[in-house]
DNA sequence: GCTATTTCTTCTACAAAGTAAGTTTATGGC
DNA sequence: GCCATAAACTTACTTTGTAGAAGAAATAGC
C-alpha cells in the first residue's frame, strides 16, 4: 500500500491495543483480536504487523517485569505513539466519510 | 491478504459504488473516492482493485450505452453482488465490534 | 543443577492488496 | 486529417497479510 494508508489488520490492532490499555502485549493483542473478530489470527500474523506499526513508529514497546505466571519468556508490551493516535484518528475519520448516507448492517447507531 | 478479509480500498470502492447506485462507473468512483477519502487515488489504483473484486465475484459489471458525452470509450457499471454485500456487511460488523468501547475521532455517536 | 513444560517471541517465505505511471480506444470539432 | 477530451486497460512494483514453524526465557519438580 502506497504511501500512508492503514489496512485492515493493522487497524484491528491498534484498536485492540487501545482496548486492552496496559496488558498489551503478543499473546494478549492476538486473543482479543480473536475475540472481537470471531477469526483466529496466528501469532506471526499479530507480531509482523506490530513489527511494521513499530518500524513506522506508530507504535512503541517496552519490556514487562519478570513473569508472575508458570513459565515464560519476558513480555513485551505496545501502545500507540501520539503520531499512531493521530493515524488511527485520521483512518476512522475517512470510514466515517465513506459511510456516510449508505445503510450498512451494524450501522445501527 | 489471507483468505477472505476486505482491503480498506476495497470496502471504500465498494461503499462508493453503494453511494453512487446507478452512475457507478470508473472515473466516477475514483472522483467520489477522492471526495469522501480527501485524498488522490489514481484510476490505475481504481480500476486494478474493481477487477480483483469482480474476480472475486462480489462486484458485477456491464457495459452502458454508447457514450453519450464528448469523447470517450464505453463506460463500464458496477454494482455489488449478492455475495458482495454480504461481505461488506460483515466488514462492517466486524468493525463495529473492534471500535466497541473505545473512544476514537470521528465517533460522535 | 538438570530437564520438562509453559509462555511468549522471532523468523522466513509466500500470497494478496495497493499504487504509479503510463498506454489504448473512441468520439467530436476544427 | 489532427488535436483535444473522456473513458478504460496494462504493467511492474511496493506494502500488507498469513502460515507454520523454530527459538528464547523462566520456572517447577525432582
């Protein structure tokens, strides 16, 4: 996708990283994900996305504390940088754009 | 894109031919794209993505009159399939569920 | 202080979508 | 005929999306 565009996933994601707050990380994002999508999405498929939003820096990611849990390799968390805010604003704007006038199911509101 | 998601060029062209009903041709799509989307899309970036939705069976196409303006070669109409909406549809739903709760731009109600 | 187990991340190779920059076909008027 | 206009088509390329693993870190139990 040419210049600035945010598909599909890469939207899911940042709206799941903005409803899971702190405690989102792989593992988390790619559940909820699940969740809200009714659609299974593999863990690779979750991480290279994040990957590319990090490399674009719309996002940013931290190291967790040591596990509280069982096992475990050390999470990493994501949020949103103000630019990635500003590009999930801008994308939600022109769908809003694009709805308007049309009746669409869901669009019950 | 794996299996069976929609693009977001793909879900706006398909929400501009909705908008349009008759008169969804080519050129025009791309102009009301432009308006609703604030942005340039070339028709190369129009007519490639309104060919793989027609592959994919969820737009139909037919050819209109013989051109009644200036110049000009047939115009070529789109509209969704049965199948088209439906995909659309679930689009739409499936954004709804990941835009729940959060607050986001453009959300006003 | 090993080893199995759990939890999470990273890698790699490929498929699908998006884009740019042209080319082609068809009028109509001069 | 030649130029301008209006539309569609083509091609080569970049960016996103996906799958299916393999790789690391931590802890528990023994």
């Amino acid at each position: 996708m040419g210049r600035n565009t945010l598909g599909t996933l890469e939207q899911a994601v940042m709206m799941v990283i903005l409803a899971l707050g702190d405690g989102a990380y792989g593992v988390a994002i790619r559940d909820e994900l699940s969740r809200r999508t009714r659609r299974e999405h593999t863990l690779g498929a979750v991480y290279t996305t994040l990957d590319r939003l990090t490399a674009k820096e719309l996002l940013e990611s931290y190291l967790g504390e040591p596990t509280p849990t069982r096992g475990g390799r050390a999470k990493r968390f994501f949020k949103l940088t103000g630019e990635g805010r500003q590009a999930l604003d801008h994308a939600v704007n022109t769908r809003h754009e694009l709805e308007y006038g049309l009746d669409l199911a869901g669009k019950g509101a």
